[in-house]
C-alpha cells in the first residue's frame, strides 16, 4: 500500500522550518526570521489578491491599468506608454490590453487636446465602480489580518518596514 503523503505543516511551522534550513546553511536567524515571515506573508497575500481578482474577473494586467490610472490619472488619463511601463509590458501588449478593457466598459480612449497625435486614456464610472470594489473587499481582508495587532503595533510595523523599503529602494533605485 502506497505511502499517504503527509499533511502540510502550518504556515508557521514551514516558516520555522525553512529558517531552521538557513540557519543550518550559515545564514542569521534574526534576519531569516523576518524575511521569510514577510515573504510568507507576501505570498499568502498575493494568493488572495489572486483569487480575488479571478473573481472580479479582472486579471493582473488588467489590475495594474486600473491602478496606475485611479492613483495617478484622474484629471486627464494616461497614455498607453505610461501604462505599458506601469505594467512592465510592452506597448503593443498594452493596446491589446486596452482593447479587451475598452470593450467591457472599463476605460476609455480620447484624443489628448494638447498633443492630437497622443491619445490618452481614463477610467470609466464602470472603471471606478470595479476599483472601488476590489479596494473595499481587500480592506475588509486586510483588516481581518491585522485585527491581532493593536493600533500602535499597526503603526510600528508599518513605520519599520518603510525603513526597509526604503532602504532597498537607495541600493536598487
């Protein structure tokens, strides 16, 4: 009779495991700690977002369009290159992108006023509609994660990994 495969540990104990694993190759525990922590959480995290975004029938790409355009072009809109960089695609891939979105109703495509050859692009009340569901239904998730976690703790965590952020963003700027 075959061996049945055994049942995955927890979270944490795979964590704990994989830092013991580091650890025993030479690495520091306190550093192996937190960046396995935070790139486990990270991972759990982004299975979520994925699911999530499946559900709104919405795919990644998709995601970071909608994204780029609600931070960062509400006035005006974008244009395709913007997005195209936004989303670490080529820009041929972003009009093909952009096509599908434009066919759902999600954005739209209109001539820049100052420059007739450009073309810029917005973010529908559909558009928006979908942003502003996925950005509640996250932070009811999010918040769900972080209900351990006083509101001073929120803080702390939060002011220490921009320090950590920060400082990968001054090696690799």
């Amino acid at each position: 009779m075959p061996d049945k495969p055994k049942p995955k540990p927890p979270t944490s104990e795979a964590i704990r495991q994989d830092v013991a694993t580091y650890v025993a190759a030479g690495a520091d525990e306190s550093v192996q700690r937190v960046i396995t922590s935070v790139h486990g959480l990270a991972r759990k995290l982004r299975q979520w977002y994925d699911r999530q975004l499946a559900d709104l029938d919405v795919s990644t790409g998709e995601w970071a369009v909608l994204r780029k355009l609600a931070r960062d072009g509400a006035e005006k809109g974008l244009s395709p290159s913007v997005l195209a960089d936004a989303a670490s695609v080529a820009p041929s891939s972003m009009t093909h992108r952009l096509d599908r979105m434009a066919e759902r109703g999600l954005v739209t495509r209109t001539t820049d006023p100052d420059n007739r050859v450009r073309v810029l692009v917005a973010l529908t009340d559909e558009g928006w509609a979908l942003f502003r569901s996925a950005i509640q239904e996250s932070d009811m998730v999010e918040a769900d994660i972080l209900r351990p976690l006083s509101l001073e703790e929120r803080e702390q965590l939060a002011q220490l990994l921009d320090v950590l952020i920060d400082g990968l963003d001054a090696v690799d700027p």
